[in-house]
C-alpha cells in the first residue's frame, strides 16, 4: 500500500529529508575521515556547528536548482544531474569556510580535502539514491498492482531511440494503464536486436505483419499499436503502417507530443491517430519560453472566441499564463463550449465569456472599454467561400468593418497589440471571402502605420496569415468522414486541387509566435506574417488516406466523384503576393512581408462608400470599392 501525501505537504517531507541527510553526510564524512575523534568533547561542538551551516547553505543551493520542485516518482538523469551540480557547489562552499576560518577552530576539527570528497561521495549517494529507491519501490508497487489486475493488454511501439524509450516508461509507470509494451519496431539499423528498457526490438516498422504473427505463435496476442513522433515521419509511411493494423483488426495510437501538452504538469497521453498525423509535416518545434514572456500576465481579448480557432487561442492563452481572459463571440452555444474547456484546465488565468457582434461598434467599444485588454486576438469572421459568394454584403460587414471596429477599439482602448487572423486566400483574391481579409489587413497596416507616426509607445497592429485548419469549422474532413460511413460516393471538388493544412494546436502556437515576434519588433518593417505551411497536400489524397484509415479500399470500395470547383475557388493557395517580398525572420516557421497598404484617411474615405454599397446591396458597386485596395482582386473561378 502506498500513503498518498496531500501535496502541500510533499515539498516540506522533501526538504526536510534533504536537509537532515545533508547534516548526517556531513558528519558521516568527518567520521569516516577522522574516525571518534570527532566526537570526543575539543571537537564535536565545531562539527556540530560547520554541520549546521553546511546544511542552511545546502538549503538554499537545492531550491536553486530546483531539487524540491522534481517528482521523486519519476525520478531522472536530469535531476542527478542536479544533484550533483548542487552537491558540487555546497562542497566547494566547504572548501572556502575551511579556507576562511581554519584559525577559529584549528585545534578542534580539520577540512582537509580527502573529507570533502568524501562528502560529497555521500551526499550524492543520500539525494540521489533515496530518489532513486523510491521511484524504484513504486515501480514495483505499481508492477504488483496489474499482476493481481490480472495483467495488461500487450501492445507494439512503433518508434525510433529516445521516442520509444519514452513510450515505453509511460506505458510501464502508469498504474491506471491497461497495456504494456511487448515489443518495439523500429527503422533505426542501430536499434534491431537490442532492447529498450528490457523490451525487444523486433524489426523495423514495415514487418509490423510478419512481427505480429510471431509473437501470435508463441501465444502474445497484439491488439494495438503506439506510434511514436518518430513514427509519423512521413518517411517512415505511417500511413501504409496504420492500414496493415486495420486490416489486422489492430487498433492504432499515437502517443502526444510533448509539444502538445502545454504546462499545467500533464504526461504525455495516447490519441487515436488522425487524418493530420499522417498527411502533415513534422510540427515546427514552438520556444515556450518566448510565448510565456509574451502572454504572460497580460489581460488579453479574444474575438470569435467560440470558433475553433478562437478556442484554442484562449486555450493556449491561459496555458501561457494570462492574468485574465474576455472570450467574445456572438454564438452562446460556441462561448458555452470553450468556458467549459477551460473549466477543465488547471490555469490561473481569470475568464469571462461576453455576448457580442463584431459588427456593432458601440458594443465592443464599451467591452474593451471596461476590459482595457493589453493584447487583441481578432478570430471572429465569416469564412466559408460559397455563402459569402452569395451574400457578399454580409461578408463585407463582418470581415471589413467587424475588423475596423475592433482594432478601433482596441487602439482607444490602449491595446498594446493587435492580432487579426487572416487566410491565404487574401492573396490575389478570386472570392469574396479573400478580398475582404486583404482588405482587413490593408487597413490594419495602414492603422499601424498612421500611429507609429505619432512617436511613443504606440501599439502594434498585425495580420497573421495561414491556411486551411484540420479539424475546424468548415474542415473537409468531417463530410469526408460522413460521406464514407455512408458507403460513399466522397466528393471531391478537382483531382489536382491542393491546398495548405496545418493542426489546430499548431497553427496557434505559430500565430502566437509571430505575434510575440511582431511585438517586440520596433521597426515595424513586418506587418503580415504568413505561417510557413509546408507543402500543399491534394485534396484527392487526403480523401484516400481517409478512406484506407477507415478500413476501405478507395475507388473500389468507396468510389470518388469530382464535382468542380465551386465559385470562389481555385486549384491551389499563395501565401504572398508577387509585390509582397518574403522576408527571412529567423524564427522557424513563420515568414513575414513588409506593409503595402493605402493611406488610412483614403481607406477611411473608401470606408464611408463601401458602407452605402452594403446598405444598398450593390455587388457590382461593392466589387468595384473593394478593387480600389485590393487592386487584383478578380471575380473569378478557378
């Protein structure tokens, strides 16, 4: 039976221990050196003393370096590492207050090297070994606990070195798990025939056939698959590894990132892999620390906050340490949902949820007002290209002035930055949808611009571009789903049609990236950043990867219709326009491009006639205006 310790409590039991070994090292090292000389009367009182002083100065050095904050339950090489640079550090202190009072108590008590080596010997043996001991006693506990469970399902990890190691010990240290590992497959040459804490490696990923049928002979029953990271390289074809294990009636996991699981203290734990995870390139690596210093303690606004952008940012957002949180969106249902998720977070952060059109001026404005938000994440916008091909004046309200209201009020309301979500289809537009995002961004550059004329400290407004989200509003992937439960046929717009797509997580983590960039950027040379999307992927394939991961064969047992491109819309997606020159920021992932913009008060003079041509719903006067910014924006089909 294991106590379990209230963890108030944990961190006192941890430094008390720490404090009294370290005292006992001290004088176990005098006595091993000195033998009972040091207890007799001339000399015990000056080791009782320089015990005391080592063990007050080792208090501190261990809070330093963070000895009291690490679990002993997963105890590690990083923290030994810790200790002995601690234990080093405390030993050295030793050597000067030897140096520095020597005369005080010379007669009595001698450091001499030899007894500082000794201590430190003992204490790195005292902190790190009763570390170890217990990390090892609950390992065995918990191995007690699923033997009279009556074992764990056995399960084959698929992945490469330190991904594997550490599918492995997650496996083995959950005592709630009901797998374990029973084999790796592995691509690395190195990695074949060895093992991984005690697990075989079997072979590489490609005989995940051949390796399940074995060990089906000598009586070990595979029922799922782990993949690792490593594992869904494109290069390692996880694609064909999934479809093996659905055709072997295998289930397939995959294990998170550890990107993927923010800072509230969580392991790493098994997803159902998706249609993401075989199709997108490997994640770009996210500096936590540059988002925290950003985010942090800030009093930050999120518009279209229920949306699946927008949720995530607040996510992401309270993850990353902000003081406090307005969730904006005109959907109660949508707001409703994203409270909830972060209901089940473990943040800091102080949320609230507020009922609000982007297109009611006096509304947001009184909202920033009372919030005095310091950063501005504007997601709210009408998005999907075949309604707005229909009701451009819609469009227009929400996506053109929706955005002029809020980077407004954000300004008046002191916003130090201002972030508006935009698309690549705001690139040489051929669809509503595209030319009113340009538009947004021309007047968020030209607002930008007209108040850092002004001198001072004055805000940043920014425009953040990327592609199609996997998963989102609008995502091709749940009528794909759909359209496959149903026996077919899935429809497909053009077989050469392609376009960007990135994960939810990972599109915020990089918005949130190149605005921390663009924050802390004076010279404004950058006002649109465009996330590097990788390569574009066919919308064709995507519809096949679908159809094999849910256990068919495409074009024969699910076939394929194309139904062509619908108004709007063209066969592939630019991220910059030919007069928008790329430039090289040096951050992973993400690209930027100097301001092209009009003047703010000519904007606002174009403001004024484009609200008479939405109020009059006068598309050919509505395209007409918006072409005065967006000079090549075309109504056109691909």
């Amino acid at each position: 039976m294991i106590v379990t310790i209230d963890t108030r409590y944990r961190r006192l039991i941890v430094i008390i221990h720490d404090l009294v070994v370290t005292w006992l090292a001290v004088a176990a090292a005098f006595w091993l050196r000195f033998g009972d000389f040091v207890f007799l009367p001339e000399a015990l009182p000056a080791l009782v003393i320089l015990a005391t002083v080592v063990m007050a100065f080792a208090g501190i050095v261990y809070r330093y370096f963070s000895l009291y904050k690490a679990i002993w339950r997963f105890a590690s090489t990083q923290d030994l590492f810790n200790i002995v640079r601690s234990v080093t550090v405390v030993a050295i202190a030793i050597v000067l207050i030897d140096f520095f009072t020597a005369p005080l108590y010379a007669d009595r008590l001698i450091i001499s090297r030899g007894t500082v080596a000794i201590y430190w010997v003992l204490q790195v043996l005292a902190l790190g070994g009763s570390r170890l001991a217990y990390r090892h006693y609950r390992d065995w506990h918990t191995a007690r606990r699923v033997e009279r469970r009556g074992g764990r399902i056995p399960v084959l990890v698929l992945g490469e070195g330190v991904d594997a190691d550490l599918a492995v010990r997650m496996l083995e240290s959950d005592p709630r798990a009901t797998l374990r590992a029973a084999g790796v497959l592995s691509n690395r040459f190195s990695d074949l025939g060895s093992s991984i804490r005690g697990v075989p490696v079997y072979g590489a990923m490609d005989e995940l056939e051949k390796v399940v049928a074995t060990l089906a002979e000598g009586g070990t029953k595979i029922r799922r698959i782990v993949l690792t990271p490593s594992a869904l390289d494109r290069a390692n074809n996880p694609e064909a590894v999934v479809t093996t294990a659905k055709r072997l009636d295998i289930e397939a996991s995959r294990m998170q990132r550890i990107s993927d699981v923010g800072h509230g203290g969580e392991i790493p734990r098994l997803q159902p892999v998706s249609i993401g995870d075989l199709l997108l390139r490997p994640a770009v690596e996210i500096d936590q620390s540059l988002l925290t210093a950003f985010i942090s303690g800030k009093r930050v606004a999120v518009t279209g906050g229920g949306g699946s952008i927008g949720s995530e940012i607040c996510q992401r957002v309270a993850k990353y340490g902000a003081s406090e949180l307005l969730i904006i969106d005109h959907s109660e249902p949508a707001i409703h949902e994203t409270m909830v998720s972060l209901d089940f977070m473990d943040v800091s952060t102080n949320y609230e949820a507020r009922i609000c059109d982007i297109r009611d001026r006096r509304r947001i404005d009184r909202l920033f007002g009372e919030f005095s938000p310091e950063i501005v994440f504007h997601a709210a916008a009408l998005k999907h290209v075949p309604y707005l091909e229909r009701d451009w004046s819609e469009g227009v309200r929400t996506n053109v002035f929706g955005t002029v209201n809020v980077a407004d009020a954000a300004v008046a309301a002191g916003a130090e930055d201002v972030v508006l979500i935009s698309t690549d289809k705001a690139i040489q537009p051929i669809s509503v949808l595209g030319a009113t995002k340009r538009f947004a961004e021309i007047y968020c550059q030209a607002l930008d611009a007209d108040l850092s004329r002004n001198g001072g400290e004055a805000p940043r407004i920014l425009a953040v571009r990327f592609g199609n989200v996997l998963g989102s509003s609008g995502s091709v992937v749940p009528r794909f789903r759909a359209q496959i439960e149903r026996g077919g046929p899935v429809t497909v717009t053009h077989p050469e049609m392609v376009r960007y797509f990135m994960t939810v997580r990972e599109a915020v983590d990089l918005v949130l990236t190149a605005s921390a960039h663009g924050a802390a950027t004076t010279d404004r040379d950058v006002a649109v950043y465009a996330l590097n999307m990788g390569e574009q992927v066919k919308i064709l394939e995507l519809a096949e990867t679908m159809i094999r991961l849910m256990g068919y064969e495409p074009h024969t047992e699910i076939p394929i219709h194309f139904t062509g491109p619908r108004p709007g819309e063209r066969l592939q997606e630019v991220l910059f326009a030919p007069g928008e020159p790329m430039l090289d920021l040096g951050v992973d992932g993400i690209l930027g491009a100097k301001p092209d913009f009009v003047p703010l008060d000519e904007m606002r003079s174009v403001l004024t006639e484009l609200d008479a041509a939405v109020d009059d719903d006068d598309q050919g006067r509505i395209h007409t205006i918006l072409q005065r910014c967006v000079k090549d924006f075309a109504v056109t089909t691909a």
